[in-house]
C-alpha cells in the first residue's frame, strides 16, 4: 500500500478548517434574533440586481411592474429601488469573489433583493473555479429558506417546497478536498438550528395557510448522520402542530410520486434539505409550465432575496435572442417579493394578472424566439392586464 501520509495530513488540515468555519456559523445562526417587521419599517429598500445573460432582460421587467404597482409609495420615499451591478461572471472572475466585496456591501444596505439569474462556472467552462453567486448570498445574507410555490388548478396540484438553503451538500460545495489524484471528498453540513428553524417556519405557513399535512423528504436510510438529524429533527417540530399530519418520504421515491396522479395531489408542503429540494422543485416546476414560469424566495430574519428558477440562459444572449426572454419567472418571484413585504393586495393584483396572460387569454405568447412575443412586449400586456384589475 502506498504511503499517503502526506495526503491525509494535508486533507485534515483542510478538513479542521472546515469544522471551525461551521462552528462559527453556528453560533451565528444561534444568536440571531427576531424577524425583521416591514410594516415598522419607515423605508423599504428593494435592491434590483440583474446578474447575467438574460439576467438584467427580465429583472427589468419585474422592476417596470414594481415601479407601477408601488408608484405612490415610492413617490412618498416608503419605497426605494436600488439598482445593484456588478454580479456578471466577467465582475466576478474579475475579483476571483462569488460576490465582490464592494457588490456586497451594496446589497448589506437593502432589506429585499430582486435578483436575475447568475452563471455558475462548471468543468469546461473558461472561467475559473468560483463559488455559486447564489451560494454566496445565501449564506452571507443567511437566507436559510428557499419557498417555491407550484399551483397547477386543473391537476388538481396546489404544493409549496421548503427547502433548506444554507447547509446540506452546498454549505462548502466548493470546498472539497482531492486527497490524491484517485480519492476526492466533499462535505455535507446538517445543524441543529437550521434543521428546526426551516421546519418551523414550513410548519407555521401550513397552519396559517390551512394546510393540515406536512410531508418531510430526505435520504435517511442511507445518508444516516446527517439526513438522518434533519429528519428527527423536522420531525420533532411537526409534534408542536398536531392538526397538521406529519409524513416522511424518501427522495427517490417522492420524485416518483409527484408524477403519479393518483398520489400526487394529496401532497400540500415539503420540507427538504438543499440539494433534494433544488432537484425536486425543478421537476415540480414543470408540472407548472417548466422552470421559466417559476419564482422562488429566500427568507431570512434580516435579509429576503427573490429570483427565477432558471439559469442565465448565456446561449440566449450568445445568438442574439436576449430580448426574447420570457420574463415570468421574475414576474412570479415579484409575486413573492410583494407579499413578503407586506402589499398583499398588489400581489394579489399581479399573481391574477400573470394567470390571465399565461393561461387564460394568452393574447402574446414568449417563445423565446422571434415566433413569440419580445420580454418588453409581454411585460407591457402584463401592465395593461394591471390596470383593468
């Protein structure tokens, strides 16, 4: 056997850094105190940051829709737009940062974020090995909830994805360690606190929202320690709300049953650790239209950032087809933001507008292409479907 005493030295030493690195994480998340009350609030700041590719496109439309909807508000200095740059891959690659500093420090002075998609760099790629944008944010911010809502009337599927969004596969996914050229490690990160304060607050929207079963999806049976704390933990949490029914499911075979359609449509809300709910709320989403007609939200005590589902869609921007971009994602993210925030009856107006130019009248169509309807054009009938509600 060769000897790798080297190797391993090195690898630990890597691997003590990481475990310091999560303690103090820890005691962050245990010291954090309540969650921020917008309506105590003398200004919300909405930042309005683009990312990449078709990024700034679709961010914009949500900005135009926001701008309408909030017009009196924002005239009275209750509502104030901050348009952040600076989160392109080219920035990014520039400061060898997943956020550069100075772009953070904009994002520290807003209370809610609007942001596009961004490009994360993968094997092949010409850009160097950074870290996620949106891992980043996640957790400097300590946006410890991702919510994505998926609501398919006519099938009968009404479900809300909670997935957890700091810790799990992603908390150090580029972080990982190459012990020797055959051997490579990378680290799953389960915590007590971020275990129960995600299942609080999926248990708390059922409750609110009526919904009396919880179903909670991991990988317990194999990924034993860390899935298996998640699990108990979630579990734990569910016995505090006992008119809701608590269940727990596999991953594997939960993704099965959301395309069984004699199963599917008894399920209401899921509680996920992160890379599970990132795989799972894509397939839901396409349930719904696909990924381009899905928002999420990142929730957090301080701080809230909303977002598309998809990509930057670099291809998009490469073949001169950027201003074709289907602007939904956002719109729908806005849906989120505007609730979040305390203007229920906006997002009520612009959640029914979004129904109407999607699914019911489809006056333009976004295809993409030049066979459908440019980004501009549907925001602007998006606009117009606003002022007849």
């Amino acid at each position: 056997m060769a000897n790798y005493e080297n190797q391993i030295k090195s690898a630990v030493e890597k691997y003590e850094a990481l475990l310091r690195s999560q303690l103090e994480r820890v005691e962050k998340i245990n010291a954090a105190g309540d969650a921020v009350d917008y309506s105590k609030m003398d200004k919300i700041v909405i930042g309005i940051c683009g990312g990449d590719g078709i990024g700034p496109i679709i961010t914009d439309a949500s900005k135009k829709v926001l701008e309408y909807l909030l017009a009196d508000d924002v005239k009275s200095g209750k509502i104030e737009f901050k348009v952040i740059d600076g989160l392109t891959i080219e920035n990014r690659v520039k400061h060898m940062q997943a956020i550069p500093d100075e772009v953070m420090e904009e994002l520290y002075k807003c209370d809610v974020i609007l942001k596009g998609p961004t490009t994360t760099p993968r094997a092949g790629d010409p850009w160097p090995n950074i870290e996620s944008a949106n891992v980043a944010m996640r957790k400097k911010l300590d946006l410890f909830a991702n919510v994505r809502p998926v609501k398919v009337p006519d099938k009968g599927i009404d479900w809300t994805f909670f997935r957890e969004n700091t810790e799990g596969s992603y908390a150090v996914g580029s972080q990982g360690v190459n012990v020797t050229d055959d051997l490579a490690l990378d680290f799953c990160v389960t915590t007590t606190e971020g275990c129960n304060r995600i299942a609080r607050l999926a248990y708390e929207y059922a409750r609110k929202n009526g919904k009396n079963r919880v179903s909670i999806v991991t990988k317990a049976n194999i990924i034993k320690t860390t899935d298996g704390k998640f699990l108990r933990l979630c579990e734990e949490v569910g016995k505090e709300y006992p008119e809701i029914e608590t269940d727990n499911w596999f991953i594997d075979i939960m993704t099965a049953k959301l395309v069984d359609e004699k199963r599917r449509t008894a399920f209401q809300v899921f509680i996920l650790p992160n890379l599970y709910g990132d795989i799972i709320t894509d397939e839901a989403a396409e349930f719904q239209g696909g990924v381009g007609t899905a928002g999420s939200a990142n929730i957090g005590k301080k701080y809230a950032m909303f977002e598309a589902i998809h990509g930057s869609a670099p291809r998009m921007i490469t073949e001169g087809r950027g201003k074709y971009a289907d602007p939904c994602s956002m719109l729908r993210a806005t849906v989120m933001l505007l609730s979040h925030i305390g203007y229920q009856e906006e997002s009520d107006r612009l959640a029914r507008a979004l129904d109407i130019c999607m699914f019911e009248e489809k006056k333009l169509v976004v295809t993409g292409r030049d066979t459908g309807a440019t980004c501009e054009e549907f925001t602007a009938y998006v606009n117009e479907t606003l002022k007849k509600i």
